[in-house]
C-alpha cells in the first residue's frame, strides 16, 4: 500500500489541492518512549511490528509555520537556519508534504522551531512531523479527527503519530495492510508527580537514523525474536502501574524495556550503539544512586542522550546529581 492510497483513504471527500488558508501554525510535543517502538513490519507506512507506549513533554517540542510562498521551490528553516533542500530532512520533509498537494504546488516556506536539539535522539522527527500534520489540517481547514492525524503524522516519522496527544500514549501495532488500525490512543489516566529529566550529553547529530538502525536490527539481530514478548509484558506491567501510581514499576520497567532495545540493537551487524562514554556514565550514577535508595531510573532512544525518570518530591535531589538536567513535568497544567 502507497503512502497516497492512505491519504486519500483518510480525507476523502476533504481532499483539496488549493490550501484553505495562506498560513497555519501548530505546536506538537517531544514523546519519550517508556516501552520503545523498535522494527517496522511495513516501511512504506511506518507500520510497527509490535505496539509502544509513550509519554509527551507539553512544553519541549515544535513549532511549525506553513506558509504558501509563490516560489518555484519549498523553504525549509531550522531554527532560523536555511537548511539545504538536498538534506535527507528537508527530503524526508517536502516527500511529505507533497501527499497533499498536486505537482508540488503549492510551495511552501516552513519554518520549524524547536526547543530541544535536533536528531540527537529527543524525537526531534517526532514532534516535527505532527506538528507539520497539524499545520497541514488547519492550512486546508480538514478538521480530521486525531486518530486520522495520527495516522498521517505517521507516515512521517513512526513516533510522530503519538505525538499528536498529551500525557500518556499508547500506539496500537494494528493489524491491517493499509494501516487504519495503527495509530496513537491518549491515555485518560494522570500522574502529577512524575517528572522526566533530560540529560544532553552531545548535540551533535546521529551518524545512523534510527531508520536504519531498526531495520538492520530486525534483519540481523540474532536477539531480535525476543523482542515482541517483552513489549508485550512490559505493556502490560506499564499499564499496571499507571493504574496502581507504582513509580517503581514504572520505572524498572521503562529502564528495562529501554537496555533490552538498546542490547538488541548491539547484538545487530554491523553493531549498533548510540551511547558515547558519558552515556555510560549517567547510566552507572543512576545505578548507584538506585543502590543508595533514590527511586531513579532512566530510558535511553537513538541517540547518546539519556532521560531520567523520577518524581516531585527528588526533583532537588537529582539536581544535585547532575547539575545539568533539564526537567520536564508532564503533567503540569501550562
Ligand atoms: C528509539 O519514529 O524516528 O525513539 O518511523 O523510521 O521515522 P521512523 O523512526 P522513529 O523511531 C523512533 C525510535 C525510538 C523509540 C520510540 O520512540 O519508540
């Protein structure tokens, strides 16, 4: 199934090719996975092999501003910088924008801020690519509902569909071919206390996207078959959890999900590790930190940067710990 037969699965009688207003802008957050999205059974449609579960940090994340720009080319600006038009990004962006218009026209200028460093593993794709689909929806006045934006974020970027929601998320694997089943869920369920803290180790970009990286690892990774039952347990133990305002729990079980990707993904080949040596080293303060008696734990993505998950009443803390943490509640009313 082509990414146009979903598009036009999903708006129907919506399709236009003339945009309803000259400019739109949308805000979509960051989404940390606590049980990791890691194999596609579908590449075209970034249909997952298994379901995930997520959290998004309200105010880290994108901006995005469509405007029609009568050129002859699309303008992509990062941050106040031009990024070329040959760069994978602004290709991986301007394929996506042209499911929705006709011989690439309209043109756009797009100009996306971020508050959290580009592809260094903080789902910077994410929060870009739901915050384009939701520009998108308001630019040609679709009025979809979520579920459908998640659907089309995610013909962006996979973890982009779980970033149309706050709070917690959950991406159900789905069943169908076309994908209409796969899609981010919202959560009901709250938890004031929780806190996320991010810890940048590199703001340099990734050498492997984590495209690749997923594909190698399903096609090499003798470790790989073990995958899908533990997402499926620790699901299960995540759910449990929230229900039960077991931090514990929640934690050991997202730091574990979390080393169980990562250790799959060194067994692929070529081997895959995203850590540098200050990765590790986080990794071994959380751990003696944990044997002291703090309730810390932490989740690592695909990249060196490694996100810290503790509650209020540590917040002071885990400051003294590491003097750099940037810390998120998700939860807070903003
Ligand atoms: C490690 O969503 O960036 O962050 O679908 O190829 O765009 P594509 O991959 P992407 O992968 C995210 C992987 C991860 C885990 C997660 O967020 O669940």
């Amino acid at each position: 199934v082509k990414k146009s037969e979903v598009v036009r699965l999903i708006l129907k009688e919506r399709w236009r090719a003339a945009p309803y207003h000259l400019q739109a802008n949308a805000y979509a957050p960051i989404n940390i996975a606590l049980c990791k999205y890691w194999g596609k059974r579908d590449q075209e449609l970034n249909l997952p092999l298994t379901s995930s579960f997520s959290i998004s940090l309200n105010n880290h994340g994108a901006t995005t501003e469509l405007k029609i720009n009568g050129k002859e080319n699309d303008e992509i600006f990062v941050n106040d910088i031009l990024i070329s038009e040959d760069s994978v990004f602004s290709k991986r962006l301007i394929d996506f924008l042209d499911l929705f218009r006709h011989d690439h026209f309209p043109r756009f200028t797009m100009i996306i801020k971020t508050n959290i460093p580009i592809a260094a593993g903080l789902a910077s794709s994410a929060c870009g690519f739901a915050a384009m689909t939701l520009a998108l929806d308001k630019l040609f006045n679709w009025q979809l509902p979520k579920d459908k934006l998640s659907i089309l974020a995610r013909l962006g970027s996979g973890s982009a569909c779980r970033s149309i929601w706050d709070g917690f998320v959950e991406w159900q694997v789905g069943v169908s071919a076309d994908g209409m089943d796969s899609y981010g869920i919202a959560i009901p369920n709250k938890w004031p206390d929780l806190c996320v803290g991010l810890l940048i180790m590199s703001l340099q970009e990734k050498n492997l996207s984590s495209r690749e990286a997923m594909q190698r690892t399903v096609m090499t990774s003798p470790l790989y078959q073990a995958w899908p039952n533990k997402v499926t347990h620790d699901l299960f133990i995540l759910k449990q959890a929230i229900c039960d305002n077991d931090f514990n729990s929640l934690g050991k079980t997202a730091e574990s999900n979390a080393t169980t990707m990562h250790a799959t993904m060194l067994s692929a080949w070529p081997p895959v590790s995203y850590a540098i040596p200050e990765t590790l080293h986080a990794m071994h303060t959380v751990w003696k930190l944990r044997d002291q008696g703090l309730a810390i734990y932490f989740t690592q993505d695909a990249g060196p940067n490694i996100k810290l998950l503790f509650q209020k009443n540590d917040i002071q803390n885990v400051r003294e710990h590491f003097a750099a943490v940037d810390i998120v509640e998700p939860f807070l009313e903003i």
